[in-house]
C-alpha cells in the first residue's frame, strides 16, 4: 500500500488538530476572558495586559499539547501501527475482491469495512500463527527424521553386539565346556567370563 491510501494516521491527527481547535476556541473568546476579569479588563492597561496574556497563553497551549500529544505517538508506535491495520485492511479487501470473482464468498460472511479493528488484527495474529504453526511443524518433521536414524543406528549397535555376544558364547563353550580335557589357562578363562557377563548385563 502507498503512503497516499494510508489514511489512519493522517485522520488521526485530523480528529486531534480539530480537538484542539475546539479547545483552544473557547481561549479565543474575549468575552469569556474578560468576564473572568470584569473590571480589570475595562481599564486600558488592564484590557492591553489581557490580550497579551491571552495570546500567550493560546500559544503555549497549543504548542505544548502538540508536543505532548507527538511525543504519544512516537512512545507508542502509532504510526507503524495504523499504517499496518492499513496494509492489513488493503489485503483484506482485495482479498475479498478475488473471492468475490470466483463465487465462492460465504452469503453470511461479514463485509470487511463492517469489520472491527480487533477483528482485522486477529485475523492478522491467526495467519502469524498459521506460519508459526507451520515452521514447528517442520522442525518437529526433522527432530522425528533425526530420532529415526539415531533409532537404526543404536539397532545396528544392539545386532552387532549381539553377534560378539554369540561369538564369545561359542568361545566359552569351546574352551571351558565340560567336555574339555586339556588344562585350562586360568586367566584366558576369567578374562571371558568376565566379557561374557558384561555383554549378558547390556
């Protein structure tokens, strides 16, 4: 959207200038400041002072709500944020148009312009989470693709000692079965039985 159709933020400080208009209007009258002043503004001095004061007092005032009023704008964000209801009305719209074109528009959907700010905006939060959604989505695609694999791996791992566990066994009942007759090596026999009973406590 170009700056020309965001309009939010220039009515905005349409609705403030003629605010303070209205406020300041009521400073403007001399009646109401002389009346506060009955007798004094009846001298010539006095009437001179008043009028000096009231300018003043018009200028400060507007100059101090105008700052004051800016520096909420600014602390706020506003500005950024009425230009992107904007973008998001825009969208809407448009949005709307194509439907319209193809026919497949809800006969009780609600007419955008009839549409609250707090509604576009949520419309706006449900798409951020559609994507949010969408991008944990994937990452729990991949956690899954990684747990997979590590799952094959530790599965080979598991078959591979099961095959040494089988060797180790053939082992021990080649060497230390009951049908052995020649004298056994000592530590050959507690250096298996020792592997042997670590492999049988996996």
């Amino acid at each position: 959207m170009t700056n020309d159709q965001k309009i939010r933020y220039l009515r905005l400080k349409q609705v403030f200038n003629k605010a303070l208009n209205q406020s300041i209007s009521k400073l403007e009258s001399w009646e109401k400041v002389s009346s506060c002043f009955p007798r004094y503004s009846n001298t010539r001095d006095g009437s001179s002072n008043l009028v000096t004061c009231q300018r003043q007092v018009i200028e400060f005032w507007t100059e101090l709500c105008k700052r004051e009023f800016d520096e909420i704008l600014v602390e706020r964000n506003v500005k950024e944020k009425l230009d992107e209801l904007d973008d998001l009305v825009s969208e809407a719209k448009e949005r709307l148009r194509l439907s319209n074109q193809r026919g497949d528009i809800m006969k009780d959907s609600t007419p955008i312009d009839e549409l609250s700010s707090e509604k576009l905006i949520q419309g706006n939060l449900y798409k951020e989470r559609i994507i949010a959604t969408q991008q944990l989505d994937d990452r729990l695609a991949n956690i899954k693709e990684i747990n997979v694999n590590m799952q094959q791996e530790l599965n080979e791992l598991v078959a591979e000692l099961d095959n040494e566990q089988v060797e180790l066994t053939k082992l021990y009942d080649k060497y230390l079965g009951t049908a052995i007759e020649q004298p056994l090596d000592e530590t050959l026999v507690q250096g298996l039985n020792d592997m042997l009973l670590e492999l049988r406590n996996l």
